[in-house]
C-alpha cells in the first residue's frame, strides 16, 4: 500500500496503469505500481457494477458515493466529511456529478462587438513657416507660432517659408523644420525612426528630389518615398486609381497648382503652374496698393481671402473691414472692402489656373476625357477652398466640378 489510506468502499477496481485487477475498494493507490485510484474508476463485485441505478438508491433510501468538491476524492454515501482532507459532505451525489459531466455545456454568451476606435487621421496640420534669430543663427518657433510672427518681427528676427513654389528653398532651415514636425508628431521618446512620404510637385526636376530627399532624410527619416502631388491628392480624396478610368485632379497648394489625369495608378497627362495660395494672398495686397493706397501684410491679405475672398461673383456682396499703413500719410487706416474687389482682385490669378486645366484636357486621349466629363474634375489642396472656385472650372470647361472633403 502506497499511502497507507484506506477508503470505505465497497467492492474492487482494476487499475488503469498497470492493469491489475481486483484491487480492494478500501485501497486508494495501486499496491503494484502506486497508482492513485483516481476520480472516474470504476468499482465492481463478482463482475457487476456495485453502483445502483439512481432509482434503486431512492427506493433503499441512500444516496450514492459523493465527491469532494476540494480534493476530489471520492466517498461513501454513509460518510459525513472527507476521509481525504476532512471536508463536509457536498450535497451533490454521484449520479448529480455525472449528469453535470454528460450535460451538453452551454454555449458561453457572444460578446458585444465593441465600436472599432477611429483612426487618428491628422495629427498634425502646420505650415511650413520657421521663423530664427539671424544673430545667433538659433530656430525661434515653427509651424503655426512662427506664422503669427509673420510681418511682427524686430530686425533680428526673421520669419521664413524654408519651401517656395514646391521646393526647397534653404536647405538647412527645411532640415530643422521636418525635424520639428517628426518630434511633435511621433513623441521625442519614439524609439524607431519614421517611414516618411514627401509630395512634390509633378513638374519639379531630379535634382529637386534628391534635395527633398536627402533633407528628409537628414531629418531622421528611415525610408523615403517620393509621390507626385496629383496621385497623393487623388488617394488622400478616396478615388481608387488602380483602374482604368480616367480621374481628373486639380490640387492647388500653397506655392503650386497641380492638374493631372490619373489612371491605373499613374498620370497620363499633367502639368504644374507655380500660381497657387500665396499667390492669390500676394494679388490682393498688390490689389490693395493699386487701389486703396493702402499697405497690407501677408496675414490680412489671408484673412481676406479666407473669410471674403471668391473668384466668381456672389448672389449676395460680402463686406470687411482692413487696417493698414496708408502710403500716402504714412498713417495707419482703415477701409472697408467687398467680395466683388476681392473677385476682381484674384481674377487673373485663377483664370491662370483655368487656363492650364484647358490644356491639360486638349492633352488628355480621348478614351479619358470621356471619362473625365462622366466623372467630373475634382479639387483638392488648401487654395481649392476659395469660393466660387468650382463654378469658375465648370463655367469655363463645362464639366461637373467638385471639391473633395478631405
């Protein structure tokens, strides 16, 4: 005997190890191989199954042999507690434990499908403004800080765009500057560097794009791709381009206007005109000397064009006031000025661009600009949110225009 231990059951078992049989129900372990008798043997006397049906034990008035809920052992129906740790008697029996075995266990509940978390999207939207110290050669603030400097600086101080018309202009400053962006968009603690994609315009030259490379680069990049700002513009507004469909995109930014006709993701046709947002800020401050006498900066000149500015005019006339330096008196003034000033004043600017959508479309196979007319042409970009924009294309070409949400 294993363990010394003795159980009061009636009958024998075999023993599921090494096979020997007839082992006295009072023996836990095998007396062969030591063998624990387990939780599911089986006890029998002169080859019967002493275990009584359920009902037959009703009718004697006992219960069956119950199991310790603790250690699992099994014991006499007449017993109170544990022989194996002293535990009270379970009220459940023997044949309750087998019921509980065979019952088909029920299906745990489905859980509640959770509301997916919505990706981050944009998480940074600054422009492409540094303004530094021309004394001590050190980065003062960029982004959006360094553009409410614009036009306040003392002369040591000097608020640059490091990026002209699409490309690099100081090379150093555009360095520092993605520099920046990468540090406010990841974290400073960001262990692995940034795979990065750099849209250029579709005009620019290699040498160009070896420049905003490298600066990227430099920067702290792991890979840079280089994407043209058409195809960028068109994936960013939801236009699947891998087929072969004719997509007509016209991307105005901040230094260059980009229209192009994509299909089976590539352009086929394109051009790039360096008219573009800061050129129509920059229209309506020459607008504003011309015919107020009035002095303006680069931010009102933005201001006018955001909250009045169009291109065509409006069923019903805006009005803002504008204060700046008279150039007569040297006095600062303040004069009020309407959306038909600002239509007139940003006219040959956007009939530019108009111009250069004609002929990407004389340029574009016939195939496509069928598909292009079924379609529409789609604006993008930053200046494509100038009002009367769309009806000014669609006036001028007579194609459904449309301006992506984006």
């Amino acid at each position: 005997m294993a363990n010394g231990k003795e159980y009061d059951v009636m009958g024998y078992w075999d023993c599921p190890v090494c096979q020997t049989k007839k082992i006295k129900g009072t023996v836990r372990d095998c007396p062969n191989c030591g063998a624990p008798r387990g939780k599911d043997v089986r006890f029998y006397m002169d080859g019967e199954d002493v275990r009584l049906t359920e009902e037959e034990e009703k009718k004697k008035g006992k219960g069956a042999d119950w199991m310790c809920e603790f250690c699992g052992a099994y014991n006499s129906a007449l017993s109170t507690s544990c022989t194996s740790c002293g535990a009270e008697k379970t009220t459940k029996s023997y044949f309750d434990i087998q019921k509980e075995k065979e019952a088909p266990k029920p299906e745990p509940p489905k859980p509640k499908p959770q509301p997916q978390k919505p990706a981050k999207g944009v998480v940074l939207k600054e422009p492409s403004v540094v303004a530094f110290d021309r004394d001590t050669n050190k980065i003062k603030a960029i982004g959006e800080e360094a553009r409410l400097m614009l036009g306040r600086t003392p002369g040591n101080i000097v608020a640059v765009r490091p990026l002209r018309q699409g490309v690099i202009s100081d090379y150093t400053v555009t360095e520092k500057m993605i520099k920046y962006f990468i540090q406010k968009a990841l974290g400073k603690k960001s262990f692995r560097k940034p795979r990065i994609s750099v849209c250029v315009p579709s005009g620019v030259t290699e040498v160009e794009k070896k420049a905003v490379e490298d600066a990227t680069y430099q920067a702290g990049a792991r890979e840079v791709e280089i994407i043209e700002e058409p195809i960028a513009a068109a994936i960013g507004a939801g236009i699947d381009i891998s087929r072969p469909c004719g997509n007509m995109i016209v991307d105005i930014g901040g230094g260059t206007s980009d229209i192009a006709v994509i299909s089976l993701g590539g352009s086929v046709v394109s051009t790039s005109v360096k008219i573009a947002g800061d050129d129509f800020d920059e229209a309506l401050v020459r607008y504003m000397r011309k015919k107020h006498n009035l002095l303006i900066g680069e931010r009102t000149a933005e201001d006018i064009k955001i909250k009045i500015g169009t291109c065509y005019p409006l069923a019903q006339n805006e009005t803002m006031d504008v204060r700046g330096r008279n150039l007569v008196t040297g006095l600062p003034r303040t004069i009020t000025v309407s959306s038909e000033e600002t239509e007139e004043a940003l006219r040959e600017s956007t009939l530019q661009i108009v111009e250069a959508v004609h002929s990407v479309l004389e340029k574009t196979p016939p195939e496509l600009a069928a598909d292009v007319a079924d379609r529409g042409i789609v604006l993008t970009g930053g200046g494509a949110l100038l009002r009367g924009l769309e009806e000014l294309i669609e006036e001028r070409t007579g194609i459904n225009t449309m301006t992506a949400e984006h």
